[in-house]
C-alpha cells in the first residue's frame, strides 16, 4: 500500500486505539464528504486491525478490544459496501460459492470479515461459519453448502496444526478433489501453506478474491 496521507494515518490511528467515536466520524468524512475511494477506506481498517491483531497477540488487548474492533469493522463497512456497489461496473455476479471460517483454537474474525466482505461485492455467495471451527464443522458445512472454494482463516501461529488437521479431514472425507483451499491471517506464508496442505495462501482480501476467481475461472 502506498504511503498514507495524515488523514489516513489518523483513521487507522484512531481505530487501533479504540478510539471509536473519532474513527466511525472521520470513516464517514472521508466516504461522504471527501469522496474517498471505500475501498481505500477499507484496506485502512485492514491496516488497523493488523495492529489490534498484534497487540491482541502480544497481551496488551483482550476479547473486549477484539469485539470492539470487529464492530467498528463492520459499521464502516456498511457504510461503504452500497457506495461500491453504485460503481459503475461494480454490480455482482454470482461466480461461484466460498465457505469461509477461523479454525479452531483460534476467535480471530476481523481478518475474516474483511474476506467475506470483499468476496460478497465481487459477486462471490459467501458462507461466514464462524471461529474457532471444529474440524466437524468444516466437513458438515462443505457437504451441505458444496462450495468451490474453502478459507481456513486463523492469525495465532497455534492455527496451523488446526489448518492442517482440517485439511487432511477434508482429504479422508473425499471432499478435496472437490474444491480449493486458500489459507490465510497472521504470519502465514508458503513455508506454512506446504505445511497445511493448502492450494494456496493469501495475506490480503485482495488475494481472496483473485485465488478465487482464479479458481473458479472468471476473469480476475
């Protein structure tokens, strides 16, 4: 991502220190009065919440700063999905379905959200199953909603061994000729994706959505 202006700068300030009655105005601000591009917006809430990642990771946040950076998340991104969906161009079309989930031992779900968002206005049907997801769990909701495309989601490093012990479910449950699995969060990168077992690994919204129609053959 390119440099960030002192205005952006101060978004992704203000929403990493749970600073959220600044944030959600200066979100709106910059969507409505300053005709920002929402996705620009977007990708500065990603920013953000990497930092509330890691300070969740490094025990100076707890569960209460990741529920409430989940929410100022959501708040924003309600506010800019109809300005992205009034592009012209930007009208979704149904490529395909994407089952989406944080593994188990791991309550992440900002990174997640993110994902399931950029997938939903790229015309993707997107199932959110949730975190800290049971192996179980993944082959039940493969089975029943028989998507194209599986996202393991998890950003502790402990999130590995369950992405590779879902993986290898999937695999003696005969689903994995089937679909493609992407994994992503935190600190994954190609050592881990060998490791798990996964088609690919992507450490942005942007990479989910390119795997993904890359997979499912729609133009990129």
């Amino acid at each position: 991502m390119n440099e960030l202006s002192d205005l952006e700068k101060q978004l992704v300030d203000w929403l990493a220190d749970m600073n959220e009655d600044e944030a959600l105005a200066l979100a709106k601000r910059m969507l409505f009065d300053d005709k920002a591009d929402p996705l620009r917006v977007l990708e500065l809430c990603r920013l953000a919440m990497d930092i509330v990642g890691k300070r969740f990771e490094e025990g100076d946040y707890f569960l209460p700063e990741l529920v409430l950076a989940g929410e100022m998340l959501e708040t924003i991104g309600g506010l800019a999905k109809p300005l992205i969906l009034s592009r012209p161009g930007e009208a979704p079309r149904k490529l395909g379905k994407v089952l989406v989930g944080t593994v188990h031992g791991d309550l992440h779900d900002i990174g997640k959200n993110i994902v399931c968002f950029m997938l939903d206005i790229n015309g993707f049907e997107v199932k959110d199953i949730g975190i800290d997801v049971p192996v179980q769990k993944f082959i039940d909701e493969i089975t029943a909603f028989k998507p194209d495309v599986v996202g393991l989601s998890g950003f502790l490093t402990l999130a590995f061994d369950s992405m590779k012990e879902t993986i290898m479910a999937i695999e003696e449950a005969g689903l994995r000729d089937k679909l493609k699995i992407m994994i992503g969060g935190g600190q994954i990168d190609e050592t881990v994706r060998s490791y798990t077992g996964a088609d690919a690994f992507g450490t942005t919204a942007v990479d989910a959505v390119a795997l993904s129609k890359s997979w499912i053959g729609a133009a990129a």
